[in-house]
C-alpha cells in the first residue's frame, strides 16, 4: 500500500481514498462538492464542501472540525474474484 500523504494533497474529484483523523480513525471519505451536480447523487438537502462518508443506509455523512482528517492514501485494489466450486 502507498505511504500516507498529508489530506491537502488528497484528491477533490468524488474518489473513494481511506483517510485518518488525529485521533487514529481510519475511514473511507470522498469529497463532495455540491456545486458539481451532487445533489443528484443522494447528498444532503443543504450539502456544504467537504469530507463526507456514506454509511450504506442514509445521506453521505459530512466530517465535522472535530473529526479532522489529518492524512490519505488510495483505497488498495479488492481482491480478485475466484469462481464458486
């Protein structure tokens, strides 16, 4: 897997990469804009830039101040599918 890089660097075009927050939680966010046509995607009525992660149920959940994302790297490749026995 590719060494963490500081969240600046993260990219800001819809991609799924697995971050960190200072306190060591890792999570898989994407950053949303809602000036993009996001909103037609499921984002919250009142959407605002940022970090969001999905929980499969609900609306995108954003990342607020005190779940700072502090660095990133690519989400690693799933692994290959074998064929059912």
């Amino acid at each position: 897997m590719d060494e963490w890089q500081s969240i600046e660097t993260a990219p800001k075009d819809g991609t799924d990469i697995l971050a960190s927050t200072a306190r060591g939680l890792m999570v898989v966010v994407s950053w949303l804009d809602p000036t993009a046509g996001d909103r037609a995607q499921g984002v919250p009525s009142e959407p605002e830039f940022g970090w969001y992660m999905s929980d499969g149920h609900n609306d995108p959940i954003h990342f607020r101040a005190w779940m700072s994302l502090i660095s990133w790297q690519p989400l690693p490749e799933p692994p290959a599918l074998t064929p059912e026995a």
